[in-house]
C-alpha cells in the first residue's frame, strides 16, 4: 500500500485564495461584479429551492448588502480573520 504525505504550509494556496491582505479589495470587487447590468438577475424569477416569495434579484441584493456590511466591518479589524471574534 502506498502512502501520501501531505505538507500544509503558510502560502500554499496562494494562487487560489487571496491573502489576508487582498480580502477587502477582493471582496469590493466582487460587489462591483454582482452590481454590473449584465450580471443582475431577475426580478420576476425565483430560486426554486428556496423561499419562492423573494426573486433571484432580492436574494442578489441581500449579497451584495452583506459584503458590503462586512467589507466595512473589516476596516476595523487587523484583518477580516479577526472580525467574527468580535462577535463573540
């Protein structure tokens, strides 16, 4: 039977996620995507896994509201890791 190792190292996934750093630029980014015309999405549809009195719009709206809120939040932290500790 082979066996693997794994090496978990500070850094590894530094191509897939962004660092601590780029979390608020990141996300600030993200609003800018999700608020673009061609990206918005329907008012009149709705998830249908979901609670169908909300559109796929409303839900979209209510994302873009959170990021904002912790895009904000975070500015007063060391950095975005810190933020849910305050909560506590």
């Amino acid at each position: 039977m082979t066996k693997v190792t794994y090496l978990f190292v500070a850094g590894a996934s530094i191509h897939a996620l962004p660092i601590v750093e780029q979390i608020p630029q990141r996300i600030k980014e993200l609003i800018e995507f999700l608020e673009k015309d061609e990206f918005k999405l329907d008012e009149s549809s709705t998830f249908s896994s979901f609670d169908n009195s909300k559109s796929k719009r409303e839900y979209q709206l209510e994302m873009i509201d959170l990021l904002k809120w912790m895009m904000e939040k975070s500015k007063n932290h060391a950095s975005i890791d810190t933020l849910p500790k305050s909560f506590i």
